[in-house]
C-alpha cells in the first residue's frame, strides 16, 4: 500500500510543478540590466526554478534524513499561498519560482532513484507543462465548468479556476507525500560539486543565449548559433554527469522540443487534451515494460524527418505529427531512467529554460506557436526548410550523444 502511495505521491508532486510552470508567470523577468540602452531581462523565474531544483536537490542528498519531505510540503504550502494571491508583484514571482523549484529538487531526491517513482514524476511534470495552459483556459472560458468560488481583495489578479486547480493539486499532494513518505528517510549519498556546477551553470547559459537573440531578434544568424550553442551546452553538460545520468538531458533537449510544436492539439477541446496526456504516458508505460532507448530516438528521428518532408509537399496527414510525438516522447524519456536523483532534478528543467529549439520543430511541422513567433525568432525568421533541416541535425547530435554516454 505505502508502495503505491509514494507512487501517487510522485505524480501529485509531478503534476504540481508541471501546472505550475505552465500557468504561473514563470517566463516574466525577475532581474533586469540596463545599461543606458533601455532595460532589458536577464534572469527570469524558469532560470531561478532551475537552480533553486539543483541547489535544494544537492543539499538534500548530502544532508538525508526525513527533512525532505518536510521541505517539499512547505514548498507545496508556498505554492498554495502564491496561487492564492497572498504575494503578488515581484515577490510573488519571486517566491512562485523558488517553491517550484525546492519542490522539484526534494521530490527528485525523495524518489531514490526508484525507477517507476521518476517515471510518473517526470511524466507528470511534462503532461501538466504541456496541457496546464490550454485546461485553464478551458477551464475559464464560458463553454467550460464555472466555479461558484470566487478570489477577492488583493487577490483581484487571481483566475479562481486556475488557482482552484493549482491549489488542489498542491494539497493532494501535500496528503499523499506524507502518508506515503512519514515513516521513510532518505539515504545521505554523495552529490558532487560537479553536479552543483552542472546544474547552476546550465540554466544560466541557457539564459544567456536567450537573452542574446532577444537583444538581436532580427538576425536569423544569431538564432542559429544560439541554437548550436544550446546544443553544445547540453552535450558539454550531459557528459560533466556522472555515467549515464545526462542521457536525460539530451533526451529531453531532443524529444521535448520536438514534442512542445507538434503536441498542439487541433480543437482545444479536453477529450484532445485528455488524448494527448493518455498517449504520453502510453509511451511511458511502454517504455517501462520495454526500454529500448535507441528505437525511441530513431522514431524522434523519422518524424523529425517526416516534418523536413512536409515542409517540401506539405498535404502529409498532421495527425502522424500530433499523435505521435507524445507517444514516442514518453518513451524515449522514461527509457532513460533510472539516473541519479540530483541528475534528475536537473534534466527536468531542460526542456523549459532550452526552449529556442522548440520552433524548429514549430516552423517545420506548420502547427501554431505556443508563444509568439516574435518572441523566440525575431523579425526576420528562417525559412521552415531551414529550421527543419536545423532541428534534424540537433536531434541526430544528441542521439550520437547518447549512444556515446551509453558506452562509457
């Protein structure tokens, strides 16, 4: 029974951080420099998410002992205070980030490299990132439910529906983690200052390359080399890992990116978004059974391909895009576990603070932006054989880099 509630725990946990990145606003600036040309961001909340998940996650593995569920329950709790409005402007972000974080971190320890507790982890914050967005948005348009609960005072920003979700799911799993992790400890192990280093300085570059084609967004040389410097980050970052464990990093700069163009879904709908999260964890389930890394990768390849060739005739059936993506992609991720726990806390934040390899796939696949195609390409956006070609060339990097950290 404890088994099976840690189990349900760790998809809670999941799918708590999952919404919360994708309602929350994680992508608004947190610092800014301005160096008499106007202010511009330099850090925002999916950085500071990302840190906070390596630091918490390094320190909990050194320290050990029952503390970790303790701090992933106040985090859970931080959560529902910002969900409710109680801190709002910068601090609110601030916090929202922070909690986000520390809860991903402790939860990545508190699974102990157990390899059924990281797949519905991970599943679950990769399906509630993805379809998080448009259930609010179902959830708060006049055809969708309506909540009789209303926010009021200095909670006015707050969108009851979407707050009533995130701080559900907050409490569940608040619930869940302590009847299934009470009476457990978690083992100290030795989390090297490597793997601090890994995983602060992966988002900060990132962060950088993000900034740069923001400050020149009408080059499309610039996009580019921002690309293949993301590319070289991930493989450099990857292999700093101990064995195995940046396999995650590269399938997730890979399938995620190709995944967040191609799971959008045609009528916005929650029978579409219900199918969508079904074929996600299908894959997973998949890969549990049957891990086979390499055919996962190969299947992330022909459908990349299969987007180059589109963009040359362009009638191919867009279902094989939509549907097959999420399938393959929560087999290819769950087929790179299990890793080290702070490894996983790290690969789970690549596909939020890498993102510019998203529109590759975007571009290629003709599917409609998540984000504003300004915002990632700039003025003067490649062409979509271009970013075709570009994003099959980052896929099949990646998939050698596998096969390499696989040989070590």
């Amino acid at each position: 029974m404890i088994g099976s509630m840690k189990l349900l725990s760790m998809l809670l946990a999941g799918l708590t951080v999952g919404y919360s990145i994708s309602v929350m606003a994680l992508r608004e600036p947190l610092l800014y420099n301005d160096f008499g040309f106007g202010a511009s961001a330099i850090l925002d909340g999916v950085v500071v998410l990302a840190i906070a998940a390596a630091v918490s996650a390094v320190v909990l593995a050194r320290s050990g002992g029952r503390a970790t569920l303790w701090i992933a329950v106040a985090a859970l709790l931080v959560i529902v205070f910002e969900s409710l409005g109680m801190a709002s402007g910068l601090l609110g972000d601030w916090a929202a980030a922070l909690s986000v974080g520390v809860l991903l971190g402790a939860s990545a320890i508190l699974t102990a490299s157990h390899r059924g507790a990281q797949a519905v982890l991970a599943l679950g914050i990769l399906a509630a990132a993805r379809v998080g967005a448009e259930l609010g948005t179902l959830l708060t348009s006049s055809s969708g439910p309506q909540f009789a609960w209303e926010v009021v005072g200095p909670e006015d920003a707050v969108v009851p529906q979407r707050a009533a979700m995130a701080v559900a799911l907050a409490v569940l799993a608040a619930i869940f983690l302590v009847a299934g992790y009470r009476t457990s400890s978690v083992a100290t192990s030795q989390a090297s200052t490597r793997t601090l280093a890994v995983g602060v300085a992966l988002p900060l570059v990132a962060g950088g390359f993000g900034w740069w084609t923001t400050e020149y967004r009408d080059s499309s040389l610039v996009w580019f080399l921002a690309l293949a410097g993301l590319t070289v980050a991930a493989l450099v970052a990857a292999w700093l890992l101990p064995k195995r464990d940046g396999s995650l990093i590269l399938v997730l700069f890979a399938s995620w990116a190709g995944g967040v163009g191609t799971l959008d879904v045609i009528d916005k709908s929650y029978a579409s978004l219900g199918f969508t999260v079904l074929l996600l964890a299908a894959g997973g389930l998949i890969a549990y059974r049957f891990p086979q890394i390499y055919l996962g990768l190969l299947a992330l390849l022909v459908v990349a391909a299969a987007n180059l060739a589109q963009t040359f005739l362009g009638d191919l059936p867009a279902s094989l895009a939509l549907w097959a993506v999420p399938l393959v992609a929560g087999y290819v991720v769950v087929c790179a576990l299990p890793t080290a726990p702070t490894s996983l806390a790290i690969g789970m934040t690549v596909p939020f603070t890498m993102p510019l390899t998203v529109t590759v796939y975007l571009v290629s696949s003709g599917a409609p932006m998540p984000w504003a195609g300004d915002d990632i390409l700039g003025g003067s956006q490649p062409n979509d054989t271009a970013l075709a070609v570009g994003g099959l060339v980052v896929l099949s990097v990646c998939a050698a880099g596998v096969w390499l950290l696989r040989r070590r």
